[in-house]
C-alpha cells in the first residue's frame, strides 16, 4: 500500500490506523473528540483530531470502511456537508471493498476526502511536513 499503509478490516481498525498515522508523523492525536450538538440535539464528535504541536495547525477527520455494498454509502454525502459545520478543517478518510467506484469518484471529487492508501502523503501536504519518498 501506498506510503507504508496498512490494511484494514473495520471502521475501529481504520480510526486506529489513522491515529497511528498521525502520531507516526509528529502529530498531536485525539480520538471521539466531541465537538458541539447536531440540530436534532446528538453530540457531534469527531473520530480523529489532528494537531500539529508547532503550528497549531488542526484536522478532523472522519473514518469510513465498508466491507460489502450497501446503504452505508447513502450517508457519505451528508458526512461531507457536516464537516463544513466544524471550527476547524475536516477530511474524510475511507477504505474498503464494499464502496463502488461510483462513490470513490464522488469522495475525491469533493476535495473533502481520500482513501487510506493515500493519506500519509496528503497529511504531509496539509501540514507541511517533509514529503518523505515518491
């Protein structure tokens, strides 16, 4: 997998694998951070924070697998309109044989997510840290 990723069989294994990322490359981690209220009244909580300890600089990231099709996919676009409603930048992280090419075409197209396989090279950019190897 690209960037040393490894692979994963579960939303839990994902949200663990991303915080393992995060502190593998000097990164502050926070796990369920809660956030605020949806307007329906449920706490809103963020599945990983990342913060970069000398710039302050923040990420939340939200982490979705899916093992086979189905309607889980149907939540994805609403996922990517709440992280607009976060205080600070927001990215969705996804893996998975269950998502169909159709909503990985989405997913990326939105600016607002990227495959696991993907994300260490992402996270540099964001953070501007070194960019390691090709």
């Amino acid at each position: 997998m690209a960037g040393g990723a490894k692979a994963v069989a579960s939303g839990d294994e994902l949200c663990k694998a991303v915080c393992e990322l995060g502190s593998k490359l000097g990164l502050e981690v926070r796990e369920q951070f809660k956030v605020a209220r949806r307007i329906w009244g449920a706490e809103r909580r963020i599945d990983v924070v990342l913060k970069d300890p000398k710039t302050a600089k923040t990420l939340g990231v939200e982490c979705k697998f899916q093992s086979v099709g189905g309607t889980a996919e149907e939540k994805i676009p609403s996922i990517i309109q709440d992280i607009e409603a976060w205080p600070i930048d927001g990215l969705v992280v996804f893996t998975g044989p269950g998502f169909t090419e159709n909503m990985k075409a989405f997913l990326i197209s939105t600016g607002k997510s990227v495959e696991f396989n993907d994300l260490e090279p992402w996270l540099r950019l964001f953070f501007g840290l070194a960019l390691g190897d090709k």
